[in-house]
C-alpha cells in the first residue's frame, strides 16, 4: 500500500465530503436502519481504536472528524494496517480542531458523536451535542466531575438519547454469569468485595512542573486545556500522562474502575455509595520534602466505599491501585492466584468466594475444587450478541433500532459516581489545615466522606463540595 497523504488543513477543514450528508435527506433526518451519521472527537489513540469498531460495523459514515493534535491524527492516519476502503473515509472526512467548528457546521449532519479526548474535556465536548439530539458515545470515565455525571445522565434521559459509556466489560457474558451465579444463592449474601488493578502505567505521585517548554507544532494548547485553568505547556502533561493530573485526569481509580468496578456494581445492583475514605502513599522529592499533590494524583492508594443493597444488606468495596493487593483468600491453594496482576474482583460471601478477572471476567468459585461439581443456573439475563467485542456495535444497533445498551448514561452516569467519589475520598486524604488555617494539600488529611447521592452533597466536609462540580476556565462553563 502507498504511504498516504496526511490531511494538512485540519483546522479549515476543508477536505471533501464522501458520503451523503444528512440535511440532504430532509430538516429532521431519522437514519436509514442500515447507517448512523457520526462526528468523532479524539481520534487520535484510544479514540482510533472506537473509530475503527464504528467503522467495521459497517453501519457508521462519519461526518467529521475533530483532534486538537496534528501529530495524534498523523498517527491515527500513517498506519499500514488499515484496509483501503477505511483509508478512503480518513482521506475524505474533513478534521478540525474546534469542537464548536463542528458543531456550528455539521450539527445538523449528524445522529451520533463519539467522544474519546481526555476525561476533562468529555462534558464540554458531548453536552452540546446531545442537547441537540444528537446520540452519545463516550469513552470511560463518563466525566471528570460528579456534577458532569449527573448533568449527563439527566440529558440522556430528557432527551431520550441512545448513549453508551466506553466499558466495554459491561457487554461480557462472564459479568452476567457472576450475577446470576450471585443472584441464586451460590455465595450467599455479599458482604465484601475487593477490586485491584496495576495502574498507573504513568507518572503519579509527582510535583506540578515549573518549566515552560514550547508547544508542539500541530498542538492547540489553549483547546486542548478547554475548561482547565490555564498553565503554560509542558511535555509532563501529555499524551496519556494527563491521566496522573487532577485537573484533566481522574488518576488510577477513574482509568480503570469503570472497567472494574462495573462488575460489582452491576452484579449487586448498587447505587450511590454512602460514604468513602482512602489512604494513599506518599512520594519524597527531597528530605522531608513530599510532592505537590495539589496537582497529582498519588502514586498508589487504597479506597474503601460503602454501599447499601436492597439483596445484600451492607456491602464493603475496597479498592486497591499502584501495586498494592488485597487479601489473598485463605481458600486459594498453593500456587493458585487470585488471577491477573492488572487487575480484577473478589466477592466474599456468606457461603463462598468468587473471583472476576478485570478483562475476561472469567467468574470461578473459591476454593477451586467446586468449579468440579458446580452447576451453574440456566442463563436468564439477556446477553450482548458477541459480547465484550460487540460494545460498539450494541450502541450502533440501539441507535438504529432501539437495541437496549449495557452501558447507558444513566446507568454507567451511577457507576461513574461511585468511582469519582472514591477521588474525593483521596483529595481528602490529601487536605489538611496549618495551625495557621490556611489550607494545604498534603499528607496527613484522612477523614471518612459521608456522601448524600440523591442530594450531590458532601454532609461532613464541606470544602470536599467545590470538588463535587468542579470549576471551569472562563468562557467553557457547561451550560
């Protein structure tokens, strides 16, 4: 295949059109069942991957591709292991940087968005859209802010939108197992759960940088800090390492615990935490000097939330990131594991113990013998055709056809909560006051959050409140 061409006007968007636009087939265009029009954002890593699922659904034309990084859609374009055919649709969608460019131009064009940019961008990017009508898929976290969250699952309801958030764990068939396994008795009443995982596989723990660097040719810093407070560039920041950063990350939990905790929260049918605490390491920098974690994320951390269940009474959900683990099960024989280090979930039970690995999810019994004698009930929840693979193409069928998604706004909006609570968790670990009352983010600050979810309030911190909704840059507050 020839090297081929990287599209150099992406901010004009000037490119040619190769599909049929949708204002073309009238005011109000309701899709063909057979093609969902879609704008994407982020199109440069994980967000190529999406592009490339809504591609091989063969049911998505894209309007409009939108990336504040030349170099991340160079990427995204040069590789040689795309057919032709997907090349072609590269080659000939126009690219912008401005999110709002698209909006302004193509609003009218399009069914769907996808959103796969950095967490603190999600909200400002999709809500437009979505108050448009438009249907929604965004990648994991749902949001940066508990407020996010609830505003996006509140849209998605109004206006009857087909949304899914990028967990694609939630479309397992192992995850309905464990639940029907739970749901007939086979561990009893749950009254732990422990989840873990290996990340961050970047930089956490860290003090803010201080030196200024030039910006990258390609890269539009100000768009790409949207509504984060502004801050010259530094290469500490990205790509990928915006995840170890308060301001534009939700660190280890918020990577990986919709992935994780999906699991528990499904199989238990949880809702809102009702309280959460953390303790979390701390990273030296000089002789008693610690890092500035006003700005990062600890390098690991242990989270405790604390759920009530209408089947389960009390339920206790650890989480443990960094390299840290939970408790090895006593039940475990020599040389068994408690599955993959990257991460995963134990359910304790009254009668048992139950494992759930992070991708497969893979449900086995504890100790390993009963999986021998063990018959597991007729399956009776409703399966993702293909699962896990298929996460794409179930919300492309239900935007289509109506198809139920597994990871609607309000649901993975619910999920998203828990997650970012255990963050206020953690920035509570990390507040404390001088003798002098002024405040200080530093280590130690250990309190217990105690969470009202129907009212979005913090009831025993009240500075823990300004994290809740988080503060937007001038000119990018939601509206």
């Amino acid at each position: 295949m020839k090297r081929r061409k990287f599209i150099r006007n992406v901010a004009a968007g000037s490119a040619g059109i190769s599909i049929v636009p949708s204002h073309v087939l009238g005011k109000r265009h309701i899709p063909p069942s057979d093609t969902l029009y879609v704008a994407a954002f982020g199109i440069g890593g994980r967000g190529a991957s999406v592009m490339y699922g809504l591609y091989q659904t063969g049911k998505v034309k894209f309007v409009a591709f939108c990336d504040v990084d030349e170099r991340r859609v160079k990427s995204t374009y040069d590789r040689d292991d795309i057919p032709p055919q997907y090349q072609e649709i590269l080659n000939n969608t126009p690219t912008y940087k401005d999110f709002r460019k698209v909006y302004k131009k193509h609003h009218k064009d399009i069914d769907a968005v996808m959103v796969a940019t950095p967490d603190h961008t999600h909200a400002t990017i999709a809500l437009p859209f979505m108050k448009a009508g438009k249907h929604a898929y965004v990648e994991k976290p749902l949001t940066h802010n508990i407020g996010e969250a609830r505003l996006m699952a509140k849209v998605a309801r109004e206006k009857k939108l087909i949304t899914q958030m990028g967990n694609q764990g939630a479309s397992s068939d192992d995850s309905r197992k464990a639940k029907e396994w739970i749901k007939a008795g086979t561990i009893g009443k749950v009254t732990r759960v422990d989840c873990w995982t290996n990340r961050p596989v970047w930089p956490q723990g860290v003090s803010a940088p201080v030196k200024k660097q030039a910006v990258p040719e390609g890269l539009d810093w100000d768009l790409w800090l949207g509504p984060a407070a502004y801050r010259e560039y530094n290469d500490a920041y990205l790509p990928f390492k915006w995840r170890g950063w308060w301001d534009f990350g939700t660190g280890a939990l918020g990577d990986m615990g919709c992935h994780i905790i999906e699991t528990p929260f499904n199989v238990l049918d949880l809702g809102y935490p009702k309280e959460a605490e953390a303790s979390c390491t701390a990273n030296w920098v000089g002789d008693f000097q610690e890092a500035d974690f006003n700005a990062s994320f600890p390098a690991s951390s242990i989270v405790r939330l604390k759920f009530d269940s209408p089947e389960h009474e009390e339920v206790a959900l650890n989480w443990y990131d960094g390299g840290i683990m939970p408790d090895l099960p006593d039940e475990l024989k020599d040389g068994e594991t408690i599955g993959d280090r990257g991460g995963g979930t134990i359910f304790y039970g009254t009668k048992g113990i139950l494992i759930c690995d992070v991708y497969s999810r893979n449900a086995r019994l504890l100790p390993s013998g009963l999986m021998d004698i063990f018959t597991s009930p007729e399956p009776y929840f409703e399966r993702v055709p293909g699962g896990i693979e298929s996460h794409i193409s179930n919300w492309v069928d239900g935007c289509l056809n109506g198809t139920p998604t597994s990871s609607s706004f309000e649901r993975s909006g619910l999920l998203t909560e828990a997650v970012l609570m255990g963050n206020l968790a953690i920035r509570a670990f990390q507040y404390k006051v001088k003798n002098d009352g002024e405040r200080d983010f530093s280590y130690p600050g250990r309190r217990k959050i105690q969470w009202d979810g129907e009212n979005m309030t913090v009831k025993n911190f009240e500075l823990a409140n300004e994290w809740v909704k988080g503060t937007y840059r001038k000119g990018w507050e939601l509206t």
